[in-house]
C-alpha cells in the first residue's frame, strides 16, 4: 500500500516548520511521527495532518555520557503534544553544562534541528526540539 | 506439547576477555554438554543470542561458526537470535518451543558478547540502536538515558521525592553488589556503599555511574531435552514451566514508561502456562540494567504494587533472605551484563538455586525460579518459569 507520510515526508515537513502526522478517520486520534496505521486502533484509513506543535514535558533527563557523534552536556525529553501522542525531542535554551531545574510540566513548541549523516545513519537525519515557551 | 527440562549449563566469567565471542560461547557451552552427559553430535539445533558482535569484532553469522567449534553435526540448524539484551532468552524460548513441540530432543541454546572491545563512545552509540532510529536515535538518546527519564517520571507519578527515590535506587546497587561478592563469575565482587553510587559521576541525571550496569565480555548456555531423554541423562532435572514473549514499539508511543507493557504481558504469558502466580515464585533473576530498572521490573513481575517497589528495597525484601530475593548472582549490576549472553546467565542462575549449588548465595528451599529479560527501549521481554 502507498505509505501516507514517510519518515523521510515528515523531516522535510520539520525543516519547513510543520509538524505532520496522521489523523484516524477511524477514531479520531492523532499519530505522530507517523508510521503505516493509526497507533491507537491500528485503522488505515488516515490522512496526513498538521499538528499545533505545542506540548508539555512529561520526563527528562541531562545526557553526560554521550554516544559517539554526540557531545555532551544535552537534554533529552519526551513531551504530550496537545493532541495526545508523545514525542522525544532536546530541550532547547538552557544550560545543561549547570544543573537543569525541574522542567516536567514546562509548556514547549516543537522546533527541529537538521543532523548531518555519519556512520549508520543512512543519510541525513532531523531531530525534534522543545523551546520552552 | 511436552515438558522441557533443562540437562545443563555453563558460563564463563563475566568482566573483560581476550576470548573471541566464539571461544567464550564455546567454553560455556562446552561446560553446559559436558554436564548434560551428552556429546556435540548429540544436539540437533544451536540458537545463539547474540547483539553487537557485528561491530565487537566485525563477525557476522556467528552462530555456524560456534556449532563447528563445538563438533555439532552439519545437519544442526544454528541460527543467531537477537532482541537487543533479551537476546539470550528469546534464543531459550524458541529452543524450548522446538523441543516442546516434539520436532527436537536436544537443543543448545545461549548467547555470547564481547561489548568491551568496542570501547565506552561506541558502546553507548551501539547500545542506543535499540532505539528508533529515526524518531530517537537523531537526538542522541542513550539506554542509560532512557531509563533516567523513566525514573524521573516514577519520582512525579508516585509522589516520591527525587532525593527518596535516588537513595532507594542505590540500595539496589549496594544490594546486587553484596550478592555478586558471593559469586565467583561476577565481574564485580566487591561491596558498595549508598554513598558509593551517590558520590560517583553522572551518566544521565539522574542516573550516577554506579545506578549502571557495566559493559562486559561473557558467554553463557544452556542445554534442554525432552521430559523422557531429560531422565535418561540426568536425576537432577530443572524443567521450564513457562515461557513468555512480548513486543512494544518505540518509547515514545509507549507513553507511560514507568509501566513496562511488554513485561506485563510476557509475564502474564508465563505465570498462565505455569498455573503459579507471583506469589508462587522462589527466587528471581531480573533485568536490572539500571537500579530504577530493577525496582520497575519487580513491579512488572508482581513482586510488588505499581509505586510500592523502591518502599521494598529499603525494607529489605528482595534481599537473599527476604520475601521475594531477587538477584542473588548480583544481577546485571555486579554479575555484569554482556548483552547477547545475559538471559542464559540468568537461566544458569536460576538452574543453580533450584539445583542447590549456590552455596553462600544460595536462596534456601527454593523450588521455582524466575527469569525476566528486557531488550531494546522495553521493547522485547521475555520470561520464564523454572521449577524442580
Ligand atoms: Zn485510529
């Protein structure tokens, strides 16, 4: 079948400022990112959507010991974006060198940052950011 | 379906090797056939857990390769099985499923790995594969990081304060470290203290150093048999009472990460095919690759209530000696954790406790034995029931 929106659709969307995902004509609900069928009833009657690009932070956590190709200090998060799924992104705009006071609950928009390929990643890649707002 | 029982077992030791991942897998296995009264040419099937061999050592198909080491006949299927640090225990499950369902009467089953040959840059990196590559892995995540976020959220959910729960975590450590002094194949055998984990650096706030198992080179197998051959070989038979396996997509569709779904469900599988309940269960080897992760596995299992986990540390509880000992071999903490071999150690552990040959670790009278292996970002968990 025809994929509604590949990783490679929902990156160029992140680069021009858009947040895309699905939305279920099934159920209703939102999938982001996207995948082949709806993630909450696994319908495949979906059409691409934009999404606000706003959210909260649930969890967090200041990465110290980075993976090769990072450098640390950075933040990682996973935020509810306003319409229901969970997104990872690097939160944006602090100082994670200092201690990072308590961000869970803070309101963020959904921003992006362009990787460029190294080994094993099968090209560019583009990474979600939080701003806090 | 027929009974499986489990004939043998073998492990090497854990911590840093100059054995290739074939040789170890070839020690323990050996030592698994050796007690199991059988030869090499006796096993009709090899499946081999086994991660990052690929770019531990740049081998691929490992698995022919270690049935050729070991004298196994040409017409034995030897098949690699890898789900992330679970890969051992999905290797035991499918070669219990062969053996159950009549088609095998003896089949070899493990893992090995050889992580310290990548060094700690490309370790993290490697590890961190078991994540989304395209939705997690462009944000640098880690596996120590997935967890940290996992135990902030268990802070907020619960309503413990960060400080509380940092303390408990740490007992985790001091405790699995206490164990792992007590087993000679452990890579660490030296206590801890509380104020060891919270004085060490930070791997991923909040996780410290000492809140992270290591990277570590091992093997580990286990030979099963059908219940009639089982009796032939041996007259002290472990059998596998139940199996479970379950799969959940990347973290952030996962929501709510201080609950592991797959864990839920694996273990409901294996505690229905058993006919026990958690309550049932003698003594546990789970997946403590962090210390938030062993207190949110012992939740999983129904060792504990959601939230209570971390309250039953600090009371001692999952201590050898308590209500429920979990990890007596010193888990992934101190034991170590070389990710494609970890579920067989945990199975050789369990065999040991049921067999009685822990000696000072050694959970008295136990009769039924756990395993509880977590691959990926929870994604892949496997369990299984042992009992004598
Ligand atoms: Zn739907």
């Amino acid at each position: 079948m025809t994929y509604p929106l590949t990783h490679r659709q929902y990156y160029e969307g992140l680069k021009a400022g858009k947040l895309l995902g699905l939305k279920c004509k099934n159920c209703g609900s939102y999938t982001v990112p996207p995948k082949i069928c709806c993630a909450e009833c696994g319908g495949t009657d979906v059409e691409v959507a934009q999404l606000s690009g706003r959210g909260e932070i649930r969890t967090f956590t200041v990465i110290r010991v980075a993976p090769e190709g990072f450098k640390a200090p950075y933040i990682v998060a996973l935020a509810e974006l306003e319409e229901g799924p969970w997104l990872m992104g690097n939160v944006d705009g602090l100082d994670p060198a200092n201690t990072v006071e308590d961000i869970t609950g803070k309101k963020v928009k959904v921003g992006h940052r362009v990787i460029p390929p190294t080994n094993y990643t099968a090209g560019e890649g583009v990474a979600v950011t939080f701003l806090l707002e | 379906m027929r009974r499986v029982a489990v004939v043998g077992v073998g492990m090497t030791k854990f911590g840093s090797s100059d054995k290739s991942q074939v040789e170890m897998f070839s020690d323990a296995a050996m030592e698994a056939i050796n007690e199991s009264n059988i030869r090499a040419k006796d096993i009709q099937a090899l499946f081999l857990g086994n991660g990052l061999g690929d770019f531990e050592e740049g081998q691929m198909n490992m698995a022919p390769m270690c049935a050729a080491e070991l004298g196994m006949p040409m017409d034995a299927p030897a098949t690699r099985v890898e789900g992330a640090c679970a890969s051992a225990s999905v290797a035991i499950r499918d070669a219990f499923m062969w053996v159950a369902s009549g088609f095998y009467d003896i089949v070899l089953a493990g893992g090995t790995e050889r992580a310290t040959a990548m060094g700690t840059p490309l370790a993290t990196r490697t590890f961190a594969m078991g994540s989304d590559s395209k939705y997690e892995g462009f944000n640098g995540i880690t596996f120590p990081g997935a967890f940290a976020m996992v135990a902030r959220l268990y802070a907020n959910k619960y309503g413990i304060s960060l400080e509380k729960l940092k303390e408990r975590m740490a007992m985790v450590a001091v405790k699995n470290h206490k164990n792992g002094v007590k087993n000679p194949l452990a890579q660490f055998q030296k206590e801890i203290t509380v104020e060891t984990v919270l004085n060490s650096f930070i791997v991923a706030d909040p996780l410290q150093l000492f809140d992270c198992c290591p990277f570590s080179d091992g093997a580990a197998a286990i030979v099963l048999a059908s219940e009639e051959v089982a009796k032939r070989l041996t007259d002290k038979p472990v059998y596998i009472l139940g199996v479970g396996q379950a799969s959940n997509g990347p973290l952030y569709r996962q929501k709510d990460i201080t609950r592991i779904r797959a864990r839920e469900a694996a273990a409901a599988q294996a505690y229905k095919m058993a006919g026990l309940t958690p309550a049932d269960i003698d003594v546990c080897e789970l997946h403590d690759c962090f210390t938030i992760a062993e207190i949110v596995a012992s939740e999983g299992l129904g060792f504990f209530a959601f939230g209570k986990g971390s309250e039953a540390v600090e009371k001692g509880e999952t201590a050898i000696g308590g209500r429920i000992p979990i990890n007596p071999s010193g888990g992934l903490k101190a034991k170590g954790h070389p990710i494609g071999a970890t579920g067989a150690a945990q199975a050789y552990e369990i065999v040991k406790q049921l067999r009685g040959e822990c000696g000072d670790r050694q959970v008295k009278g136990a009769r039924v034995g756990m395993t509880d292996t977590l691959g990926g970002d929870f994604a892949t968990v496997v369990n299984i029931i042992y009992g004598i």
